[in-house]
C-alpha cells in the first residue's frame, strides 16, 4: 500500500512475490493482497489464493490472495486492481 512504481502507479493496496514461484516474466510471481482484514501496508501475509488475473497482452499473470475465511469476487477484485490492470487486456479467473 502506498508503493509508487516507475510509472508513477500508487498502489492502493498491498502487492507483492510470492517465494519459490517464477511467474511468466522470469520473475517471482507477482501477488494482489485483498483483503478487509489489512488496513494498511505490510510485510509478510499469508492468505488463500482465490483468483488468477491472466493478461492477454503481456508475459506474466497476477495472482489474487485474500485471508482465510474472507470471499471476493471477481468484481471487486477488478474494481480493486483496475489502478493497474486498466492498462492491459486481461481477465480473471476464479478458483
């Protein structure tokens, strides 16, 4: 939360790797963090995988992890990420 990428991007919510897991990119796996529970930015979560964001114009997906015990759906998790995701053609998968 609050992070600002080179583009000038502030990220509203917390994002970040997920260890040992190489995403499309040949980077660690990239994570939105959406959850009630977290109010502001931290460094560690562990959550459930609940969504996959696939791009259709770009390397590397998005995962989406929320608490456990929390839902989402697909809407909020694209009202929530649309900072972002605005920017390429993509679609989420729910698990």
């Amino acid at each position: 939360m609050g992070y600002q990428d080179s583009y000038g991007n502030v990220y509203p919510l917390n994002y970040g790797y997920v260890p040992g897991i190489i995403g499309g990119d040949g980077e660690k796996q990239d994570v939105y963090i959406i959850s009630k529970q977290v109010t502001g930015p931290i460094q560690v979560f562990e959550g459930v995988l609940v969504a996959i964001i696939y791009r259709q114009d770009d390397v590397e997906t998005k995962w989406v992890a929320t608490a456990v015990g929390e839902t989402i759906s697909a809407a909020a998790i694209k009202a929530a990420t649309h900072y972002l995701e605005q920017y390429f053609q993509s679609t989420i998968e729910m698990l």
